[in-house]
C-alpha cells in the first residue's frame, strides 16, 4: 500500500451497498479500542458573541466537561458550554481477545477466526492513522458481512474516519444509518452524541435534541448519558421551550452519575465505600433552571433558586453569578438590604482563575452602588467604589462613575467627586453621559472656588459645542461662568456670560435668575439702557417673582443715573405701594424722599421723609431724614414744627449734621424771635470749630436785644461777633456805638475806645460825633487815661456849643478833673452847668449833685450844703446815679 493510499480524501459513503450483507465480524469494543477525543466549545445563545473553543477530553464511558459559566446580564451573556464537534481523530487500541467473551455482544465462532482477517487490519490501520485505508478496509468488512454483530462497531468507526478526513457529511450518514437501523445499544448511544454535538454546533437545536434523547440512554457510559442529557436539556432551553427545559435540568440534577473509572481511595471510610461521584452539571443545570425562571418572569422563584445555588456552588464564577442575580431579584423583591447582603458578598468571593467570576465582581460592584445610590447611602458608594472591584463592563462603568462622584460630591469630599468625574471625561469624552460628568466637575470647582474654573468652562464649551452643539449642558456651564463672575462684581464679565446662554437649553427654574442678573451686571458695567432692557423684560415676564422689587429698585437706581428721575420715583412708589414690606423697602422710601428733595417738591419730600422714619424708626438715615424734615418746615415757614426735627438730627449726628442744622435752626429762632433759643444756638455757632456762620443781622439783633436787657456781656458778644475790626467801614456805625458801650459796662475799656473811635470813623454829622467822643471820654476815664479823657470830652465840645451834648461834655471834663484830684476846677464846671441848663430834669440835677460833691471834695463845706438843699428844693427825689 502507497503513501497515496493514505489520502485524507476517503471512498464515497457506501450508502448504495449499506443494505448488503456477508462479511467477517470482528468483536471489538468500543472502550477497549477507544474513541475519539470529543472536544468541547462555549456554546452560544442568539445573542451572545462567539466563544473560543476549550478543549476537553471527553469519551464514551468517561467524560466530564470543564464548565464555563456565562457572564449574566447586565453585563453581557457568556453561554454555557455546550458539547463540541468531534475532532476526528480515534486511536484505536490494540485488540482485547477478552473482549470476544464480552457476553453483552455475542460473537459466533466463526467470525472469532475471520476478524484476523480483515477488522483486525482495519483497527490496525485506524489505529496508525491510516484514515483512507482503514476506511476502504471498513467499507469491504461491512459489505462482506452485513450481518455480523461487530457491524455497528464497524459503522462507528467508519464514520470517526470520515470525520478525521473532514468528511463531515459522509461521516452523518455514516452515524445516521447506525442509529436508524440499531435503535440501541452502546455504538449506537456514541453515533447519536456524534451527530447531536454536529447539529448543535451548526445551530440545529430541534435536530440536536432528537440524538441528544437518544445518547441520554444508550450512550456507553452514565457520565455520557449525564453528558447528553444536559446538553438536550439545554437543546430546549435554546429552542425557547422554557418549561421542558427546567424539567430536563432538574432531570439533570436528580441522576447521580456512576463512579466506574474512580481509582480506589487511600483514604477511603474504614468501611470500605467510598463518596459518590460528583454530578459535573448540577451548578450548570440549577444556574440555567434560575436563568429560565427569571427569563418566564417567576422571580420569587428565580430567586430562590440563584439563592440556594448561591450557598452549594463551588466554581467561582457560578458562586459570584448566582449571588449577584440573587442579589439583583432581591432589589426587585423589595428586599433592599437582603440585595446589598448578597452582592457585597459576591466581592468577598476568592476569583481563582476564572475571568468570567472575576467580571462579576464588576457587576455586582455596580449594582450595590446602585441600589446605595437609590437608598442615597452615599457614604456607603464611595465605600464600595473605594474596594477597588474589578472589571465593570465598559457600557456600565460611566454611569457608575457618575453615581461614584455625586456620592461623592454629596458626602461633601469634592476634590475626589471632581477627580472622578475627570475619569470619565478622560475615557469616556464621546459618551453622552461625559458632558453631564464634566458638569459636574465645574460645579465641584465652583463649591471649592478652584481659580482656574473660568477657562475650565471654555474649554468645555468649545469642545462641547463639537461633540454636541445642542447639549443643555452648555448652557448650564454658562450660566454657572455668569455666577462665578456675578459673585466677584466682574459685572463685564458675568454679563458677557449671561448673554451668551442660549434660554432654551437651560431647565425654566433658572429662566429669571439669568434675566434679572443679565440686566443688573449690565447696569452695574455702565451698559445702563440695555440693562434697564432686560430687568424691564424680567419685571413683566416673571410678574410674581420674588425679586422683582429688586429688579424694580435697581431699575429705578439706573434710571436715576440717567437723570430720568421721574420714571425712577414711579419705580420706587410702585414699590413702596406693592411691595411695602420687601428687603428694598427702607431704600426705596429714602429715594422717594430724595427725588422729592431734588426736584424741590418740599411738603411731598417731608411727607416721605416722615413716611421712612415711621417705619423704620432705627434706619441708618434717621438723622438725614430729620433734618430735611426739619428743613422741609422751614422752607414752608413753619419755623416752631422745624426746630424738634432739627434739633434731633443734630443730635442722632452730631458731625454731619451739627453745622447744617445749627443753622437753620438760628434761622427759625430768629422768625420766632425765641431769643433763648437763638441765643442757645448763636453761642453754640460760635463756639463750635471751626466756627458756624451765623447771619449778622441776627448777631446785631441778639446784640442790641441783650444790651437793653442790660446783659452787657451777652450783648458785647454777639456784636464783636457781626463786626469786622480789619474791615471796620464794614460794620454799621450803630454796632460800633453798641459794641463800645456794651465793652465799657463789661469793663472792657480799651475794647470799648477801639469800638468808639471805628464808630468815629463812619458817623458825619456833628452830634453823632460829639456822641462818640463823650462815650470814648468816658471809657478812657474810667481806663484812667485822664488827659486823654479830657482831651476826648473837648472834642466833643468844639462840635456842639449848646444843648444837652454839651452840657455831657462839660460834665464829661468836671468827671476828668475830679478824677485827677482838681475838685475846683470840677466844681466850677459842674456849678456851671447846672446854671446854663436850669430845669433840664436830667442835665440839672445831675449837675448840681456834682458840684455839691465837689465843692465837699475841695473842702467848700458851705457851698456844698447850700446846693444840696436847692437840690432837695427843686428835685426832692433825685440821687445821683453811680459812676458807669
């Protein structure tokens, strides 16, 4: 035989001659040959991504298959593992002879001498790989002996070489044509596995389920069977047959498989037995019988179930899915704390080495935040989130990154919320839930007043506006830069921003706070008219809005900087009658009151006025409000209702308002000619410094009233107040006349002489003159400036020769020589005076009393006597008055 004889292209199917009969039967079993590796692979549901196959061994009468659990929604699908294709290879073993005396297929004598002859060289080559020729050497011994008992053998085998030549569908017909016409036994049971594995593989689950039935109880070993069963089982879970397919699995779950290729056990019970084997699909059969009952919507019993599998299962991967699907009906349950119990559990579980268990620590990672999330435990989220859990599914872990950093921002540690919300824009940029995220950050930043929030806010706009021109949160962001600017008084800048979001895209809730700060950062910017613009649309769009009275107020208060004053006291009245008792209501008043006062509208302004401080009684410009009070009643020359107003104003205030009110209040005691009162106020004027200006006339009026009061010292005061000594010619000759008399009563001689001579240098005429030098006389005698005195009393006698001035000046120069001691020559001007004026009732008798003093004086006792009586005679009530 050539080395072309053992081509991978085999004899076609003899399926024109199956039917034909007489050739040696070789009794070989099929275990003691061996059968072919049946490999295994994920199985996929409709839904689920291909899997990459895993090997592993697996042959009739000892099989057992490595279990990969499916990652569970909502992550993604991983399938259970289904039975694979077969692989095609069979190593054929070397010929048991025992196997001839195998009593469960009988073997007659003569077919014992002839399988030499020909299945022997058949099993020799398919022992050695030689698929072609053991496949030609097959088909001769199934045609030459049709009938013999080691046909279904035969069959098998043929088939298994058309598999490992690739001969996919020969090798069916092969396996078909051994199932159909044997209906049982063992060649039969691994024919049916063959074809279920083929058909399931290639999507053909209602044809799967048919030979899958069949292996389950003529498959050559219970393990097999267990294997069939299981895999038909999951043939109805994928044919939608819900019902049926949990009855299979727990089928599944009831066979306890046999345990006939377990070595004996050294540690086995002193009895001798030892433990039953382990049924290999009991977790994968209860997880799929929790997955039907959840797909049917039954989740009290799905839960259960995953419950129940979650405290037996031993494969990691199975363990963690059963506590997080346990844990996630519980949440629909309603058994909110059971739920958190169940999948913080799922992240205490060891992960080995399974990737799959590991993903669902992932999982159940992100459905505990969630169900903390909901329960706003968001101290706990963080405290999940910082276990530092594995895998999340990347369509999940956005949203939990989200729920992550608003915990995390809740629970006040914004630094962190912000460096995760920087995850998520670093990573998931494109993601729509990125832009809420990056939101989210800037609100951080604002709370910690991070410096660099501005241009964080660019940037995000700009890059926004490229990934989605229409997000909300562009706006948002906007409007938060307007904030951030509106807090700081950058007016430019935060109208800037407010201008620039667009109405549409932000929630209503924020629609008048942006309209009124728009047009208030606009007024305070200097852009006044566009300003007063927007607070105008603000006022009659949101009419009930709590700050509208402020919008009103600073509307009026830019109105007022355009000089439009009446429209600003429309403001303030609208204000005042609407909304009396709003924060703006003491301010609003007070402009009221001010407009008033700068259009002149004096009993309306003292009514406003009067208005502010009935209501606030304690407001910080009381004292401004009393005085224009105060003022208001003067102006309407209602000098007595002035004066209280005033006199408190000056009192609540004493530096701004002691100048002002002191001299309106002169003024209206001086109207009420209320001289204690003008009097009180002119000493405090000019007492004050520097000094408050106070009227001359009322200076000169206080004067002259004092003086004839006899109140000398009042009176010299407030007249050298009115005077002006470096301009003498200034002051009426009269205050002069005054001032000098009022000095030389005080004392003050040498003030009155300075007083009388400016007085002589204004008055003409002769008698006022002659007046002048009699009162300077006078005060410079009484100084003891004789010759002076005199030389003032002879002046006074060259201007008048007759008359009472004369007949004073005469007196006038006796008084001077009495003084110096000459009372001769003082009695001799008395005496003769007395005679020129005889009965002047004034100049008379004050003569004669002089020169009767006199005479005494000069030691003319006699004299004297005689004038004094003469005196008594003609003016018995007369006495001289004392020198003054």
């Amino acid at each position: 035989m050539t080395a072309a004889d053992t081509s991978r292209t085999l004899p076609n199917h003899p399926s024109a001659w199956i039917a034909g009969g007489g050739a040696v039967v070789l009794l070989l079993s099929l275990f003691a040959s061996g059968l072919s590796p049946l490999s295994s692979v994920h199985a996929q549901t409709e839904a689920d991504p291909p899997a990459a196959p895993r090997a592993v061994p697996v042959k009739p009468g000892g099989a057992k298959d490595k279990p990969a659990i499916a990652r569970p929604v909502p992550v993604k699908a991983v399938p259970v593992p289904i039975p694979p294709p077969p692989t095609g290879r069979v190593v054929a073993k070397p010929v048991d002879p025992k196997a001839l005396e195998d009593p469960k297929v009988p073997v007659a004598p003569e077919i014992k001498e002839a399988r030499e002859d020909l299945i022997a060289y058949a099993d020799l080559l398919f022992s050695r790989e030689k698929w072609g020729l053991a496949a030609a050497q097959y088909q001769i011994f199934l045609k030459e002996h049709p009938e013999s008992p080691n046909v279904p053998s035969a069959w098998f085998r043929l088939g298994e070489c058309y598999l490992a030549a690739e001969q996919k569908e020969d090798a069916l017909t092969s396996f078909s044509y051994l199932v159909n016409r044997f209906k049982k036994g063992d060649f039969v049971g691994a024919a049916a596995y063959r074809i279920a594995t083929t058909k399931f593989t290639a999507g053909d689950h209602e044809t799967a389920l048919q030979y899958f039935t069949i292996a389950s109880s003529e498959a050559p070993a219970a393990e097999l069977q267990l294997q069939a069963s299981y895999y038909g089982a999951r043939c109805l879970e994928l044919l939608k047959r819900n019902e049926e397919a949990i009855a299979a699995y727990r089928k599944v779950l009831a066979t306890k498989p046999a345990d006939t290729n377990k070595k004996p056990d050294p540690d086995a019970k002193p009895d001798g037995t030892q433990e039953a084997a382990i049924n290999p699909f009991a977790e994968r059969a209860s997880l799929s019988i929790a997955r039907l009952l959840n797909q049917d919507k039954d989740t009290q019993a799905a839960y259960e179930e995953y419950l129940a599998l979650s405290k037996t299962a031993k494969i990691p991967a199975v363990k963690q899915e059963s506590l997080a699907r346990a844990g996630l009906l519980a949440a629909q349950l309603g058994m909110a704390e059971e739920s958190n119990r169940l999948l913080d559990a799922v992240l205490n579980v060891e992960d080995g080495d399974d990737e799959a268990a590991a993903e669902w620590k992932g999982t159940a990672q992100v459905a505990l935040i969630f169900n903390l999330y909901a329960a706003e435990h968001y101290d706990r989220v963080v405290g999940v989130y910082n276990r530092g859990i594995t895998a999340t599914p990347d369509d999940i872990r956005p949203k939990m990154l989200v729920m992550v950093a608003n915990s995390m921002r809740q629970v006040g540690d914004l630094k962190s919320a912000a460096n995760v919300y920087r995850i998520i824009e670093q990573n998931y940029r494109e993601d729509a839930i990125a832009a809420e995220a990056i939101f989210r950050k800037l609100q951080c930043l604002d709370q910690i007043e991070d410096l660099d929030l501005v241009n964080e806010i660019d940037r995000f706009v700009a890059s926004q506006k490229k990934i989605d021109a229409d997000s909300p949160f562009i706006d948002l962001a906007l409007l938060m830069q307007g904030e951030w600017h509106f807090q700081r008084n950058d007016w430019k800048a935060a109208a800037t921003a407010y201008a620039a979001v667009r109405v549409k895209f932000i929630p209503e809730k924020y629609h008048p706070a942006r309209l009124y700060k728009l047009g208030w950062a606009e007024t305070e910017s200097g852009e006044i008219a566009p300003g007063i613009t927007h607070l105008t649309a603000f006022i009659k769009s949101f009419p009930d809005d709590p700050f509208v009275a402020s919008a009103l107020t600073k509307r009026a208060v830019s109105q007022l900087a355009l000089d439009n004053h009446q429209d600003a006291l429309a403001d303030f009245k609208l204000i005042a009658e609407k909304y009396p008792e709003s924060d703006q209501s003491e301010f609003v008043l007070e402009q009221i009151a001010f407009i008033h006062n700068v259009q002149r509208e004096v009993p309306e302004m003292v009514v406003a006025y009067q208005n502010l401080l009935k209501k606030f009684p304690e407001t910080a410009g009381a004292a401004e409000a009393w005085y224009y009070i105060g003022a208001g009643h003067y102006d309407q020359k209602q000098y007595a209702e002035a004066t209280e107003p005033l006199l408190t104003a000056r009192k609540l205030d004493k530096e701004a308002f002691t100048t002002r009110a002191t001299e309106v209040l002169i003024l209206c005691y001086f109207r009420l000619k209320d001289v204690e009162g003008l009097s009180r106020e002119a000493d405090l004027a000019l007492n004050t410094k520097p000094p408050i200006s106070v009227p001359i006339p009322v200076l000169n009026y206080l004067g002259e009233v004092h003086f004839q009061k006899s109140d000398y010292k009042s009176s010299e005061k407030f007249f050298s107040a009115s005077s002006t000594p470096s301009r003498p010619g200034e002051t009426p000759s009269a205050v002069w006349d005054y001032l000098g008399r009022a000095r030389h009563q005080t004392g003050l001689y040498g003030g009155a002489v300075i007083a009388f001579d400016y007085y002589l240098g204004i008055v003409q005429s002769p008698n006022d003159r002659a007046e002048g030098y009699l009162n300077k006389s006078r005060s410079l005698l009484a100084a003891k400036k004789y010759q002076a005195a005199d030389e003032a009393a002879q002046e006074a006698l060259k201007l008048v020769h007759q008359g009472k001035l004369n007949a004073r000046g005469r007196l006038m120069r006796g008084d001077v020589a009495l003084a110096q001691g000459d009372a001769a020559t003082a009695a001799r001007e008395y005496f003769i005076t007395s005679q020129i004026f005889v009965g002047d009732p004034e100049i008379t008798p004050q003569a004669m009393a002089k020169a009767a003093r006199a005479y005494r004086a000069g030691g003319d006792t006699a004299k004297a006597d005689e004038i004094d009586a003469q005196l008594k005679q003609s003016y018995p009530d007369y006495s001289l008055p004392a020198e003054g």
